[in-house]
C-alpha cells in the first residue's frame, strides 16, 4: 500500500505543478460524480423523462455510496495530504480516500447509463 501512496503523492504534486487552470476542469469531473449533482438530476430523470429510470438511478447511486464507505473502511487508505504536506488539499473530507467515492459513483451511475 505504501508504494500506491507514493505514487498518489508523485501524480498529485506533478498535477499541481501545471498550474491553477486544472483546478477549475477538476471540479468540473468531480461536479458530476458528487451528491449535489445527483440531487439535482435525479428529480429530473424521475418526473421528466422516466420515472423507473430516475428510481433505477437512484438505487445504484445508493448501493455505490453503501459499497464506497464499506471499502474505505476495509482499506483505511488515507488521502494523499494525509501523507505529504506538500499535497495542496482543495476540499476537506474527514473520510478515507481510497476508492474515491466521486470517482466510483460516476463510474457507477454514467457507466450504467451508457449501457443503457
């Protein structure tokens, strides 16, 4: 675990390195995994375009969140700012962070809809 830590840190300072414009693209990716993303689309997917397909949403976004804090808990990896002080944090999460829950989430839900 400790060489995929090291390796989190070297990628995480080299992305820092190449300057502020990724922050606002980062936040973008990370906007369509989050929760407020998700509460606000899923209401539109229910009463706009299908109501089984907004329920259906819902509940891999719920089973994904469930699954996400069980794995956090069973790796108890921490956060590359956890681990080197040179590691700018942009968000404070008091959670584990590894598998990224923003990451898993997207996976989980815009990975289900491309199959559709």
């Amino acid at each position: 675990m400790d060489a995929i830590h090291s390796l989190e840190v070297v990628v995480n300072l080299w992305l820092q390195s190449l300057g502020t414009w990724l922050i606002v693209l980062a936040r973008g990716f990370t906007f369509l995994g989050s929760e407020d993303f998700f509460f606000l689309i899923m209401p539109a997917l229910y009463w706009c375009l299908d109501a089984g397909l907004g329920v259906r949403v819902a509940l891999i976004l719920t089973l994904s969140n469930g699954l996400n804090a069980v794995l956090k808990l069973a790796f108890h990896a921490p956060r590359p700012y956890w681990v080197d002080p040179q590691v700018r944090a942009f968000a404070s999460e008091p959670s584990f962070g590894m598998p990224s829950g923003h990451a898993q989430n997207a996976v989980a839900v815009w990975g289900w809809l491309a199959g559709l």
